[in-house]
C-alpha cells in the first residue's frame, strides 16, 4: 500500500487561500486518479475533487470555481488550491489513489 502524505492546512480567515500538497511514498501516482475529500467533526468524508490521469476535473458543487486540483506526477503530488474559503469549507482534507491508504490529513479551519 502506498502512502500518502497531506499538507498545507491551517488556519485562514474566510475570504483567504489555502494550497494543499499531497505526497506519494513511491512513483505510482501518474498511474491513479487523485481525489481530495474532506471530513468535517460529526459529518462523513466526502469527495471534493477529482484528477483524472489525463488531467480532466471535478468538483462538488460547494467548492466549484473556488478550488482547483491539479497533479505533478514528476513530483508525485497532488495539489488543491483553495481560494475565496468559507467558515463550511473547514474540515480535514485527506487525498486518495488507487492503491493508496489513507494518510492523516491536513486540517483547514475557516474563520468568520
């Protein structure tokens, strides 16, 4: 199982941008579609953005024309650019390939 590793996440307040990195253990993310899902206390994780290996994107509609997910599979890394964030978009972001295991996610807190 391939590792994952998320970063990037903190503390912003609504309006700001957060740019959220995740990190493959070995060179295999080129070959799997990349998702980014998050998971807010009490709630169940849900999928926010998706990478296809060709390059082709989807998005919740929450998040649709604020976030942008991208990938560098030179760098194995996956990437979710957040802009115009909003107090609901706080929650644990996590990534996610074929093969891969969860990592520990990063989290991003929204402030009012």
């Amino acid at each position: 199982q391939v590792q994952l590793v998320e970063s990037g996440g903190g503390l912003v307040q609504a309006g700001g941008s957060l740019r959220l990195s995740c990190t493959a253990s070995r060179s295999i993310l080129s070959n799997s579609v990349m998702d980014w899902y998050r998971q807010a206390p009490g709630k169940q994780r849900e999928l926010v953005a998706s990478i296809t290996i060709g390059g082709r994107t989807n998005y919740e509609d929450s998040v649709k024309g604020r976030f942008l997910i991208s990938r560098d599979n030179a760098k194995n890394t996956a990437y979710l650019q957040m802009n115009s964030l909003k107090p609901e978009d706080t929650a644990v972001y996590y990534c996610w390939g074929d093969h891969m295991g969860w990592g520990q996610g990063t989290q991003v807190t929204v402030s009012s």
